[in-house]
C-alpha cells in the first residue's frame, strides 16, 4: 500500500460525496467507482456538484434505492 503524502482533505471529501451518490444509483462496485471518477471529473471540470450528476442520471433515485434495499433484505427460502 503506498501512502500519498499530498493528501488533500478537499478532494478526499468530494471523492467521498461522488461515492455516495454512485452507491445510491448503482449496486455494483465496478459501476460504482466508474460513475464516481465521472462525477468527480465532472465537479471538478464544470462545477457540476455530484448530487446534480445523479438526478440528471437517475431523476427517481430515491425510489429506486429504496426497491433495491428491499431486495436484499429479502431472503428466498425453499421447501
């Protein structure tokens, strides 16, 4: 593990807002971290804040969220 000695509490707490809202559209871990660095870069081009990235992406977010924690918690059991 390499220790970036320029660390930046700035970026460290935007990258931080642009995986919250990749983990709020996507499930999967690969998507996440792609949607992420595109927000990330998108905030940091054009000053376009992730949590506006995310609604232009997905405008029911929230209703989507919430269907896709209630699919996890679901367990199917068999007899």
């Amino acid at each position: 593990m390499e220790i970036d000695h320029d660390f930046d509490i700035e970026n460290f707490n935007a990258s931080s807002r642009c995986m919250k809202c990749a983990r709020q559209l996507f499930p999967d871990a690969k998507q996440q971290e792609i949607w992420a660095t595109y927000a990330f870069k998108q905030w940091q081009d054009h000053g376009t804040p992730p949590e506006v990235s995310r609604n232009k992406r997905n405008p029911h977010w929230a209703k989507s969220l919430e269907i896709w924690e209630k699919r996890k918690k679901t367990k199917l059991r068999f007899y």
